[in-house]
C-alpha cells in the first residue's frame, strides 16, 4: 500500500481501496461477504470505519476482520484511530485533517507502517504530508457521497497536477462508483476509495470489485 511510483512519467495501474460501511451490525455475516469481495479481484486494501463505535467493538471487529483481509494479501487500515490501529497490530492507519496530527501518528504506529492522510482539496497540505512522511495523500470529494454529508468539493486538476509532479501515491475519494471512476482513474489517481460503492452495487460487490479492475485494466492500457 505505501509503494511510491517508481517515476512520475511511469503510470502504474489503479487500484481498490475498499472502505468497510459505518455500522456492521452483524460482524460475522459482514466477515463472510467480505470474504466473497476481496477474493473477487485485486484489493489494495480494507479501511475498517466505524463511526460512533466503542473500543470494544472496533477491536472486535479488527480481531475479525483483519484475518480475512491479511489471507487475500489485503493491507488492513483503521480510519482515525492511531492508537488502537498500533496497540491491535493493523498495517496502517488513515487520518484526517482533524484528528491526530500526522508526526504523533507516525511515531505510534512506526517508519514501517502505513499512514495515510486526507487532504480534500488542499495541494498545499498535501505537500505538507508527502514531505513529512506520509505514504498516500487522499483527495475529495470528487462526487456527492451517500456515507458522508459534509464533504469538501475537489475537481480532477488536482489528481493531474500530483501524478504528473509527484511520486507519492494519491487516493481519490468521494461518491465513487463503477460508473463514474473512469475519469479519476486516466487523470492520474492511484487509489479508488470506495465504500456504497462496492456494497451497495446492485449485482453485489464481488461484482463491483471485479467491475472496479476492468475500468483499471481498461485505463491502464489506453
């Protein structure tokens, strides 16, 4: 997950960055359609977000779902919380703007794991991020999203300018489906970040996932 291009006039091929749903009511029905999801294509990885959940119920969930993700060769990221992504031994850790800033983080989750930031629509920050370590920066949203009312607009110049400028991978974010991800995808970004989705496609998701990785094969080879 926290690979950087190996040059900026060398496209590597998109891929998945699946975001689990909010609320899982039901941990081990969720673990086995995730399960079905990740073996149906190339995943980068699995954010684990549960907002509003306790720390025993996100434990439960990381103890759950982590193996899942780790026997198809998923990297497991927890949004938001540092300190229970390094004590619970996840791959990484997403941040936002708001929450821990980026060095604390670093310094509890350590130099190997990864650590990625959200920057909506900030080139500035963004910057900001990739020189102080960070192993992705995540932008958006490019599309009104259906699991988050207050987004930030981003339009696709800002995918464009980081992938021609730069060589840390970047994560577009935001209302994205099989249907609309096409431009995201040729305008440079490395990452699709996807929650509904995938969940909510309606031929369900180990569909979406392989409909995902078409598009990216597709874009790859253009």
């Amino acid at each position: 997950m926290n690979e950087s291009r190996s040059g900026t006039d060398e496209r590597t091929r998109c891929r998945l960055y699946l975001i689990t749903p909010e609320k899982l009511p039901d941990l081990q029905a969720f673990a086995k359609r995730l399960d079905e999801t990740l073996g149906a294509g190339d995943v980068a990885c699995l954010q684990l977000r549960l907002k509003g959940a306790d720390n025993t119920a996100i434990a439960m969930a990381v103890n759950t779902l982590m193996p899942i993700a780790h026997k198809h060769d998923v990297a497991f990221l927890l949004n938001d919380r540092p300190d229970l992504a390094a004590t619970l031994g996840c791959d990484g850790v997403h941040i936002g703007p708001d929450d821990m800033p980026y060095e604390e983080a670093r310094s509890l989750m350590g130099a190997d794991a990864t650590v990625g930031v959200t920057c909506k629509n900030s080139r500035h920050l963004a910057m900001d991020m990739a020189e102080a370590g960070a192993d992705y920066v995540a932008f958006g949203a490019f599309f009104p999203s259906p699991t988050k009312a207050d987004t930030t607009p981003c339009d696709l110049e800002e995918l464009a300018i980081w992938s021609e400028t730069t060589n840390v991978p970047c994560v577009a974010i935001g209302g994205i489906t099989v249907e609309n991800c096409r431009p995201l995808v040729e305008a440079g970004a490395d990452f699709i970040a996807t929650s509904s989705g995938v969940w909510d496609y309606p031929q369900g998701p180990a569909a979406a996932v392989k409909a995902f990785n078409e598009v990216f094969a597709e874009s790859h080879r253009v």
